[in-house]
C-alpha cells in the first residue's frame, strides 16, 4: 500500500507549530515510515503539488491568502488545520477589534501604505475553505499531532476531546485558578492538551477553542461564586477568542 504523501503549508504565524513537528525528534521517523511528506518549507528543500493530506498552520489574512488556500484545498484530499492560527484564527485575530489602517501604521510605521504591506480581517481556515480535522493548541501538543497523523494514515477517524480543560485539570488534582483570584477559560475551553497551564500555575487562556457546546451556565455559576462577571471572561477571551467584528 503507498503512503499518503504530506505537505505542509504556513500562512500567518509564527510556525511554532511546525517546530513543535521538528521537535518530535526521532518520532519523525515512525511517522515517515506511515507517510511521505512531500513539502514541508521549514524542514526539506524539496516541492511538490502533488499531494494527499494537506496541513495547514497559519490565518487567512489577505486576499492572495485566500486564493492560496482554495488552489491547496482543491489539491488536497484531505486538509487539517493546524495550530490555533488556523483553527480559530487564533492570537491574529486581535487586530480584528482595532481600525485595520491603526494596526498597519502601528506595525509598519510610514512604509504602512506600500502595496505590498495590505492586510484584511483575519480569518481562520474553516472560514474559506472546507476543513476536515483540527488539531488545536498554541502551539499544538506534539503527541497529538503523532497520534492524528497516525490515524489518517491508517484510515481511522481521530479522537478529538469535546469536553472541558476543567476535566483534565481536576484529574491532575490541581487547585482552581479561581482559588487565587484569577479567571481561567478551562471550564468554556476544549481539553486535550492535559491542562498544562493550571498544572504550572497560570489561568488556561483558552488557547484550543471552545468545546462545541459550552457549559455556560455552569460556567456562568463559577463566575458568581468567585465575584466574577461574564464582562470579565469575555475580557479573558479576547486573546484567543476575538471574532471579526470591524472592517478596514
Ligand atoms: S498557533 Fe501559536 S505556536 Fe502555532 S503558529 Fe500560531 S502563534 Fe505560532
Ligand atoms: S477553572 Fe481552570 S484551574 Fe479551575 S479546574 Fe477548571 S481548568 Fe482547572
Ligand atoms: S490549559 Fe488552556 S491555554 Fe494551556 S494549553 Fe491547554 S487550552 Fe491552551
């Protein structure tokens, strides 16, 4: 049976994600006995246009972006978004609650004009093209990028949690954020990266998305019993969780 061939793309980020793929280490090696990656920017000098499992990491923040996507998509029997950039729009989508033309100057000062500097609302993948797996985080958690990509060469339907970081947070017996006066997103956020944030000290940020259908009332029963209010989550999500609400 011939492997899947696999590319790798990058649109806006930081290609952490791709690094956390470079830090699997000798991992990668069991991984290309399953498939063949075919073009990878960061990691082979080789190019290919023929492919089968596309991944993706980054947004969608400017038109070419978008025609880019739709020509892998059609090249692509299989796409997943990779990294929190292209699952949600993620970080990049901050700029979405700012004048597009404030942002440019900010970033590129008087050069924010040149035509090769446009920009647009950021987009996550899934808002121009059909997306078939998601493997959330930022950066991504490197053992689920292995047991995915193992299912998809394999042909079986991966496992992805759809309950809160609340759960994998009280299996590490960790005490609630909440205790410390801080507001934490594990009880909206999707679970599957162990809780690392609690676990360290710090609130979840709610860097995998949002489980699909969100206890808010039990959510909203937390907030009460520590005095806090459903403005101060919504503050809380703003990092990860900003949607596209102006225009340039
Ligand atoms: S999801 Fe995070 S680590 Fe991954 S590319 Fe985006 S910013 Fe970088
Ligand atoms: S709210 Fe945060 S700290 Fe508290 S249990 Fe849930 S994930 Fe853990
Ligand atoms: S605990 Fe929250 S912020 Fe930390 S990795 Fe998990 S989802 Fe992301």
């Amino acid at each position: 049976m011939s492997k899947p061939r696999v590319a790798i793309f990058d649109f806006a980020c930081c290609e952490g994600c791709q690094l956390q793929i470079v830090n699997l280490e000798e991992e990668i090696v069991d991984l290309i006995s399953l498939v063949q990656p075919v073009e990878w920017r960061e990691a082979m000098t080789e190019h290919s246009e023929e492919y089968d499992i596309a991944f993706i990491e980054g947004s969608i923040t400017r038109p070419q972006d978008e025609e880019r996507i739709k020509q892998i998509r059609g090249q692509a029997k299989i796409l997943v978004a990779l990294g929190s950039c292209a699952t949600t729009g993620g970080i990049n989508k901050l700029k979405n609650n700012f004048d597009l033309n404030e942002v440019k100057k900010c970033v590129y000062g008087e050069a924010a004009d040149m035509p090769h500097l446009d920009t647009a609302m950021t987009k996550a993948v899934d808002e121009v093209v059909k997306v078939d797996y998601k493997i959330h985080g930022c950066p991504i958690n490197r053992d689920e990028f292995s047991y995915i990509v193992r299912c998809l060469a394999l042909g079986k339907e991966p496992v992805i949690p759809n309950y809160p970081v609340c759960v994998e947070c009280k299996k590490r017996e960790n005490e609630c954020r909440f205790e410390f006066d801080e507001i934490c997103l594990g009880p909206v956020t999707r679970a599957g990266c162990n809780a690392p944030c609690p676990s360290a000290g710090f609130w979840c940020y709610g860097c995998r998305g949002y489980v699909d259908d969100p206890n808010v009332n039990a959510a909203k029963d937390v907030l009460e019993k520590y005095g806090k209010t459903i403005e101060d989550l919504k503050h809380k999500m703003l990092l990860f969780g900003s949607k596209q609400e102006h225009t340039i």
